[in-house]
C-alpha cells in the first residue's frame, strides 16, 4: 500500500472518499491514474493506511502477551 493512501470508504450519498495523507494534490493524481477515473472524493488524513495497520499489529501483539493481559 502507498505510504499516502489513508483508506477509503463509502459516504451517506453513495460517493467513494479516499483519504490522503501529505499533499493531497499529488495523492489525488496518482489514485486517478491508478483508477482511471476523476469521480471519487479526496480529503485530508493525518495517517496512512499503512501507519494504522502498524499500530494495530503492535496493539494486537502487546495484547496477546499473557505478562501484559493485566496491564491494558
């Protein structure tokens, strides 16, 4: 996944919203080129897909120690 991909989802009107992370603008240009089409929304993030996932694993890593199962 790119570093400047913030997910994506679906709104209340039926649009696909992708999240970018950095300057938008040159997010933006490259979904539109990967997906060959201009009719999607673009917004601002301040992490990554890929940032969110990392956190995640550690999360699911630090829960799954038997040690720390007190601590969380």
């Amino acid at each position: 996944m790119p570093d400047y991909f913030g997910g994506g989802f679906i709104d209340e009107k039926g649009n696909l919203v992708i999240n970018i992370k950095g300057k938008l603008e040159n997010g933006k240009a490259k979904v539109i080129k990967i997906i060959g089409s201009n009719k999607i929304r673009f917004q601002s993030t301040k992490y990554s897909n890929k940032e969110l996932n990392n956190i995640m694993d550690y999360l699911n890593n630090f829960a799954q120690k038997p040690e720390k199962k007190n601590n969380i």
